[in-house]
C-alpha cells in the first residue's frame, strides 16, 4: 500500500518499483519480512513527497520513528527487465515489485 501511494503522490506511476526485502515479504505473503521499505525511481521525485509525509533523513533512509517507518528511495531506476516485475493492484492504486529472478541476482552479486 505505501509503495502504491508513493508512486500516486510522486507522479511517477509504473515508474516507481518496490525492490529488496519489500518485494520478497510482499511476494511470500509475509513469510520473510523487512523491516524497512526499498523503492527505485525518481528520487528527485519520492524525496519531496517523503519530506511532506513527515519522515526524516537519517543515513541512507528517510525514517518515521513513531510508525517504525524507514524507507529508502534507491536508484532513478529499476535495473532488471520491466516485462518481468509485477503489477499489484491495491485500494491505493497500482504499483510495480521487482520481479522473484532478479531480487535473487540482486541479492547474489
């Protein structure tokens, strides 16, 4: 859902893909969970919207203490293939998760 309503409030649309260890807890069904949120797209774009949401940079993630909530705004893109992320329709609206091959080749090089 928060993947869906960054992508929404960004503009970026398909643009924005969900990555990392988000990607893997939503495609197990929670079987393996993150305790942060990874997303790739324009980062000049999800920033802003970050800031307005109330999260606060700290290191490499923008972080909202009181949710638990750290979301790190990656790459200006997805590096694996498009054609094989998937569209997830949520009550927010769609958005895209990086696809099962390349979260595993991302993880082994």
């Amino acid at each position: 859902m928060l993947g869906a309503l960054l992508s929404k409030e960004s503009g970026l649309g398909d643009r924005l893909v969900v990555v990392g260890g988000s990607a893997i807890t939503i495609h197990t069904n929670s079987a393996y969970v993150s305790g942060d949120f990874h997303v790739v797209g324009g980062r000049t774009r999800i920033i802003p919207v970050l800031k307005r949401w109330g999260l606060v940079f700290d290191a490499r993630y923008r972080r909202k203490d009181g949710l638990g909530l750290a979301v790190e705004p990656g790459r200006t893109r997805y590096r694996g293939l498009l054609s094989r992320t998937v569209r997830l329709e949520t009550k927010a609206g769609p958005v895209r998760l990086a696809a099962p091959e390349d979260l595993i080749v991302r993880r082994l090089i």
